[in-house]
C-alpha cells in the first residue's frame, strides 16, 4: 500500500491552520475576505431554493403518499429498487384494492342481489377510480418530484462541493495576508529586506488567483439557479395539469357512478318501468302548466312521457360556446348525445337544475350534463 506520509503531514498542516484562521475570524482576531455582494446574493437564493425544495419536495411525497410506513413498507420497496436500479413495478392503490373486494363481496352475496349488483356498481368505478390515481401518481413521481429529486441530488451536491473549495481558498488567501502582514511587522523591525516578504508576496499572489478563479466557478453554478426555476416552473405546471385530469377523472367517475344508482334505484322502486333507467336528474326543466307541444298523462295512475327541450318553449339565459370533454351518450329522448372535443352552444333557462345545460348543435337540441362540458369564454 502506497502510504506517503509527507502528503499526510501536509495535508493535516493545511487543515490545521484553516482551522486557526476561522476560528480567529469567529473570534474577531482575524481579518475576513469578504465575497462580492453578486456571488452573496447568488448564494442566499441558491440557499433559499434548496431549503425550499426539499420542503416542497417532502410536503408533495407526503400528499401522494399520506401514509408511506404501512403493511406494505412502500419506502422500503422503493429504496431497494432505486438500488438494484430496477423499475419499481405498479402498486394496487387502496382504491383498486377497495373496489376489489367489492366486486368479491357480491360473488358471495350474489351478483343477482340488490346488494350484490349494488356492490358490482360501486367496486368497478372504485377500481376506475384506483386507476385514474396510480396514473396521477406515475405521471407526478415522472414529472415533478423527479426532476426535484435530481437538483438536490445532482445541482445542488456539485454547487456545495464548489462552495467549500470556494470557503476553503479564502481562508488559505486570509492565512497569507496574514503571514504577509506578519513579515513586514518583522522586517519594520529588523530594518533589512527580508526573504520571507518575499516569499509571503508570491504565496499571497498565488492564493489570489486561486481565490477568484474558484470564486468565477462558483458563481456560474449559482447562476444556474435561474435555469432551475424556469424548470421548476415547467414542472410545477405539469403537476398541477396532472392534478386537474385526476380530480377530473374522478369527478366524471363519480357523476357516473350516482347516474348509475339512482337509475337502479328508481328501476327498483318502480317495476312497472321499461328495464332502462329513468334520468337521476329528473328536474333539469320547472314544473308547471305544460305547454302546448309536451305530452299530457291520461290519469293519475300513469307518468308523462319524456318532456322533449324541442317542444319546451322558456326564455333563454346568456348563450355561451362549450368544449365537450367525454363522450355522453343520450339516456332518452329530452337529452343531446356528446362527442368529445366538438364544440356546442349551451345555455340555461329559469328553474333549471344547476347541473345541467340546454346544448344545441346545428339542429339538434337537448339537455347536457355541465360536468362533461368546458365552458367558452
């Protein structure tokens, strides 16, 4: 083993007289080089950053992931993965996990059941819903906690490294103006020239250019920091589109899922209905006297047939353009089948449920669902 005792010795010797020096300064016994007010604004906003990222780094994994030490050690898995180098492969959210026990549940009380099917209803939307949120958590992990990950582990440890030579050269450049400082107060003394003013002068040269040679290294790093940001900001805004799909994904799932029940429901609670569910939003239009065009029962016992948006003649409130979202198949004949991403005109008249709009494309007229469309300006 190639042990070399004078780099040893040196190197203990540099690192003690580092020491003097600052501690000195803490002391007010020493003189301190102060850094370029540039370099020591770019330094507290790359401080600031960092603490701020972890934050916001910590606080993100926290909201994804409320519980990380469950029965399931997630950030144990994940760590041995990132060691192995390996993919961590899809987790079963507790939504899918849910709606899977859900669906095992009616197979032992009976998919013909009215808890059973109930059952069946409600554990494959929760399974939808467990989906639409291991996706936003993928897309998330991918796209913003990532890239926060990677400035803290990469960036920010080569601009901390750079950061400590940096703090490193300047006490060596303190260390020889003060051994300079010290050769002159001997030479005053000693009234002849001196080999040690000398040798202090070239010492201290060298420990200049040194000095604002690292110095002009870091501050290329520090000003990188603004690079950073305008990252930071392109993933922020990911992350929030991320968010924005989900809760909308989920909204759309459990509109559904209350159409759904509420047809059964009203299927069950009226048998002498046709097998199709009537609309769980049966007050999209006011009652009253009925106008001429809407269809009248013949007595008590019976209920109107379906009030149809052409024949219902109501004063019209702000007509506006929309963006259609999903896909929306009519239930009956008073509604308008939507085709995602074609735009209609929608608009309100008094009375109306809040939930719904009358839409109009060319023609064809009828109650839409507000949650599928994307009001226009």
């Amino acid at each position: 083993m190639d042990f070399n005792v004078k780099k040893l010795a040196s190197d203990a010797g540099v690192f003690f007289t580092r020491a003097v020096q600052f501690t000195e300064e803490k002391l007010g016994q020493a003189e301190k080089t102060e850094l370029d007010p540039h370099l020591e604004n770019l330094i507290a906003r790359a401080d600031c950053t960092k603490n701020w990222t972890e934050k916001i780094l910590r606080q993100t994994e926290v909201l994804l992931q409320p519980n990380p030490i469950d029965h399931t050690g997630a950030r144990i898995e994940e760590f041995i993965y990132d060691k192995l180098e390996k993919k961590l492969p899809s987790r079963t959210t507790n939504a899918e996990l849910l709606g899977q026990y859900m669906l095992d549940a009616a197979n032992d009380f009976g998919s013909g059941t009215p808890y059973g099917s109930t059952l069946i209803t409600v554990g494959e939307y929760q399974k939808r819903l467990g989906t639409a949120e291991r996706e936003f958590l993928q897309t998330s992990a991918t796209t913003f906690l990532a890239p926060l990950r990677n400035f803290l582990e990469g960036d920010w440890r080569t601009i901390s490294k750079e950061r400590r030579i940096l703090e490193n050269r300047r006490l060596d450049l303190d260390i020889c103006k003060a051994r300079l400082k010290k050769a002159k107060q001997a030479e005053a003394k000693a009234a002849l020239l001196s080999e040690e003013v000398d040798k202090a002068e070239h010492e201290l040269r060298v420990a200049q250019t040194e000095f604002d040679r690292q110095a002009e290294v870091t501050r290329l790093l520090l000003e990188g920091i603004s690079s950073t940001h305008l990252n930071h900001q392109r993933c922020l805004q990911d992350f929030a589109e991320a968010q924005a799909t989900y809760y909308a994904q989920c909204h759309h799932f459990m509109h559904e899922l209350q159409r759904e029940l509420n047809r059964c429901a009203n299927a069950v609670g009226t048998p002498q209905q046709s097998a199709a569910c009537p609309n769980p939003v049966s007050a999209a239009f006011p009652s009253g006297p009925p106008s001429p065009g809407t269809v009248v029962p013949t007595s008590s016992g019976t209920k109107a047939k379906t009030l149809l948006v052409e024949q219902t003649q109501l004063p019209i409130t702000g007509t506006r353009k929309a963006k259609v979202l999903y896909d929306y198949d009519a239930h009956d004949s008073s509604e308008l089948s939507l085709l995602a991403d074609e735009l209609i005109t929608v608009y309100t008249v008094p009375g109306m449920d809040p939930d719904w709009l009358v839409g109009e494309r060319g023609n064809e007229k009828g109650k839409v669902p507000v949650t599928y469309l994307e009001l226009l300006s």
